[in-house]
C-alpha cells in the first residue's frame, strides 16, 4: 500500500517527535511520471524487447482472462464476509491461514507455511464522553466516537476524567506554556487533507497526518499527558473513527491511545474554545503473549529455472474493526489469482512464481522480517517482487523500484496493460511494505499504481468491507499481477539489477 514503509517509517518519526523537534508536515518525494519521449518509444517498441510476441501474446491471454475469472472475487467474499476480521493472533487470522493454505493446494502449487511469532493484541472496550463542558446543561453528557489505537495501553477499568487540551500540530504543542497538558487529555486535531486525496494524491495526505497517530503517544507522555486523542486519519467524515498502529518509547511513560472521529475532534476543538471541557475516557485493550502464526507460501515451479522465484503477493492480516476488504484482502486475492490462472490455462514460466499471503503487516511487519530472516542467503535468486497493498481501486500502471533501466525494460508490458487504462510505468524508491527487504537487497520490486482519491475514506475503519470493492476494479489489478508475474518469471533474461 504504501510507498515508504510505514513501520520504518512510523518508528523514525516517533524517534524524531521525541526529542520535540519534529517538523508539521513530511515532505514527499513523488516519482516522476514517464516523459512523452519514454512513452512514445515505448508504444513505438523503441529497442529490443525482453519478450518473444509467442510471450506477449500469452500476457495477451492472461489479460483477458483475469478479466473475465470471478475467482478473486470469489475468494474476497468468503475471506472478508465468511473469515472476517484477521487481526494478527486472533483465531480468524488463524483461519485465514488454512483456508487460503488449502485454495492454493488445490491448485497444485507447492504450499509451506513459514512460521513467524505476531502480536496479539485484543481491543477490548472503548468508551468516551464529554462531561463538563461550558453552556452544558445540567445533568447532561455528551458521546465521543473513537477507537483505540493498535498496541494502546489501557486506562484504569473504571476510566480515566481528565481535562482536554487541543493542539493542531508540534509547532501548538511545542507553544504550549510549561505543564499545560500535564495531568490531561490531550488532543492532536490534525486535518487529512482531502483536496490533496481528491487529485489521486491520497498517500500524500495520510503520510502527512498519520505521523500524529504514530508519534503522538511519545509526544503528549513527554508533556505529563495521561492520554492521547488524535483526529481520524482518513477523508470520510461520517463519524468514523480510524484505527492504526501506533508506537511507544521507552523513555517516557506509555499513555492510553485513541483516533476519535472528525465530527467529534471539531466537538472538541470548538468547546474547549469556549472554556474547560472535560471528557471520561475508557480504553481496555489488552497486550497478550505473542501468538504463533504462519506466512502462506504457494510455489508454482519453474520449468528451467524453478530455484529463481517471482513472488507475488499482499499481507493476510487486517485490522479489526471492519472485515479487510480493500486492506488487504484485495491484495491477498489478486496474488491468489496469478497462481489460479496460470493452472487454468496451463502455463508454466520458466521461472517458478512464488504467491506469499504475509502475516502481521499492520503490526509491525512480523511474517516479512520472518521471511527476510528466513531466506537472507537466497535472495540472489529472487528475480522480482511484487506486492498490492493500495486497496482494490483502478490501476493505472505499475510503481518499480531499482535500475532506471526497468522502466525501459517494462515497456512491452505496458503496452499490453494499455487496453485496461494502467500502461504507465513510475519509478518508486518502494513498493511495498512487506517486500521492503527484497528491495533493500537489490531485488527488482513492483506494485500496481493505483486510484488512492477514495481508499482513505474506508482504510483501518469499520467501513472496509467487501462492498466497497469494485469486481471490474479488482479484476483489472489481477490483470496487472498476472501479466507482470508471467512476463518476470518468463524472460529471457532476468529484469534488469
């Protein structure tokens, strides 16, 4: 999904927030798109092709296939709305596991399930209320919708009443006089920017406010806080609260964690205004034992090179609140996909094409370090990497990262892709979470470029279930995942590294 990964990327800026010197927003590197002249030699078929037109035309086939199969679709609807909600240790990740273990077997690919230790963390209750406010009439209260925060500590079984501190950014917080916020609630009411989502700049905005959910805790204990509310991030402004994970410091205290929802951070934001507001917060999440769980791995071996591996794939896991339909059991399925096609029609690469549901993504990246641990003296023969972990949205291309030289090399592939609208090649320094370490080590990594105006509206909320997934959308991103996967595990040559 993300483009920087976002556990890295969390744990610096937290490290960075803690020391008070954090800047209000993150400036983002945006790749380039393709010049004219790139995109003319390319339909042009400028050079030599890494691909016979036999190949081309076989990504042809799997093209149109992808489009016409239900099956992604089929496998989406029994893991959001049979499964459901596969937060890393919970038995339906457990479930998840098997069910997806025994698709790919039956298939006839050759399935490990690669054991990683996950956290297991459980959500409990989650309870707010304003309950001293000014022009409060008497004997009154008022609801605040919120969520806990993945890896939140709890308040006392009994709540926690405290005064509400409201700040917009660190530059507010670092303006606050001395012991402003010790002993309170404090407030993080930064804005998703929705006018940077709506020009398909979606992963702009929530990188530039998700550091309030990810470094806040550390930021408002250093200030004597006894808890953290900060502003949903996401652009649905239904009073729907939007969870993540969020990050602790050893050098300060850790602190209940809530995202309360837009409607009630404004709430929030306006009476305390006007005077004092107190609000009584009950969060009873639990940290348990970290539980045993498994990476799936399903290989369809290669005919001349089957020790060379393409792995395709999304992460297993989701959060908790909806059911993980566009986060990430679209990824997980379109992967599925690729394996299920290349049985239908009776394609085998010369590669082998390696299909990985990871394990604990939102939390911390579990399964992927497990299998970066696992496969450290191999990577050498990973040839390409893709990951979709960008919702369920049009595609419109392909993100890679490593040598300049592989956005030439995808050229042909493009040109198949173009009659689904995702002919655009963009140069990434990442593409994907899980597969970070593949990159990392020099391995050609990819991802589909995706429509992000809307996946932040529903994205860590209540809201992500399998209806907002578009079929012609998904079938189009397992177009992309299938062409791709064929056209690395089947050149010539491997991509360019």
């Amino acid at each position: 999904m993300e483009f920087s990964p976002k556990n890295t990327l969390i744990v610096s800026l937290a490290a960075f927030v803690i020391a008070m010197s954090a800047p209000s927003g993150l400036a983002q590197n945006a790749p380039s798109s393709p010049s004219l002249k790139d995109r003319l030699n390319g339909m042009m078929e400028n050079g030599t092709s890494a691909w016979t037109p036999e190949q081309l035309t076989m990504m042809t086939r799997l093209r149109d296939a992808a489009l016409k199969d239900p099956y992604a679709l089929n496998e989406l609807r029994h893991l959001t709305d049979n499964i459901g909600p596969r937060i890393s240790g919970s038995p339906q990740a457990g479930q998840a596991v098997e069910y997806v273990a025994a698709e790919m077997r039956a298939l006839g690919a050759e399935v490990t399930l690669e054991k990683a230790k996950v956290p297991h963390w459980v959500r409990g209750i989650e309870t707010a209320e304003v309950v001293a406010w000014p022009g409060q009439t008497p004997g009154t209260k008022q609801k605040v919708v919120l969520t806990a925060l993945g890896g939140s500590v709890a308040t006392p079984a009994e709540g926690l009443t405290a005064e509400v501190v409201v700040v917009e950014d660190w530059q507010e917080l670092k303006a606050l006089p001395p012991d402003a916020a010790k002993g309170k609630i404090l407030l993080f009411n930064h804005k998703f920017d929705k006018e940077l989502a709506a020009q398909g700049k979606g992963m702009e905005a929530y990188v530039g406010a998700v550091i309030y959910r990810a470094a806040g805790p550390i930021a408002g204990a250093s200030t004597g806080a006894i808890a953290v509310l900060v502003r949903s991030v996401g652009g649905a402004d239904y009073r729907l609260p939007h969870t993540g994970m969020t990050q602790y410091s050893n050098e300060v205290t850790k602190i209940p964690a809530a995202a309360v929802s837009a409607e009630d951070a404004d709430m929030l934001k306006d009476l305390t205004s006007q005077g004092p507001v107190k609000l009584h917060l009950t969060l009873t999440p639990q940290t348990l034992p970290d539980a045993d769980s498994y990476n799936v791995i399903a290989d369809w071996k290669g005919t001349e090179h089957p020790e060379q591996v393409v792995v395709v794939s999304g992460h297993l896991d989701s959060w908790d609140l909806g059911t993980g339909a566009i986060d990430d059991g679209a990824g997980v399925v379109v992967s599925m996909q690729v394996i299920h096609l290349l049985h239908d029609l009776g394609i085998h690469p010369r590669r082998t094409v390696r299909f990985i549901a990871w394990m604990s993504e939102e939390e911390g990246s579990q399964g992927a370090a497990q299998y970066m641990a696992d496969h450290k003296n191999d990577f050498a023969n990973h040839i390409g990497a893709i990951e979709t972990d960008g919702g369920a949205d049009h595609p419109t291309g392909i993100f890679y990262a490593g040598k300049p030289a592989l956005g030439q090399w995808l050229n042909p592939v493009a040109q198949v892709l173009d009659a689904i609208g995702a002919a655009t090649n963009v140069a990434s320094p990442e593409t994907g979470e899980d597969i970070s370490g593949l990159t990392e080590n020099g391995v050609p990594s990819f991802a589909p470029v995706q429509d992000s105006r809307y996946y932040f509206n529903y994205h860590h909320t209540a809201a992500d279930t399998f209806d907002k997934v578009v079929p012609k959308h998904l079938a189009e991103n397992a177009a992309v995942n299938a062409v791709l996967a064929y056209a690395l595990a089947d050149s010539a040559e491997p991509a360019p590294r």
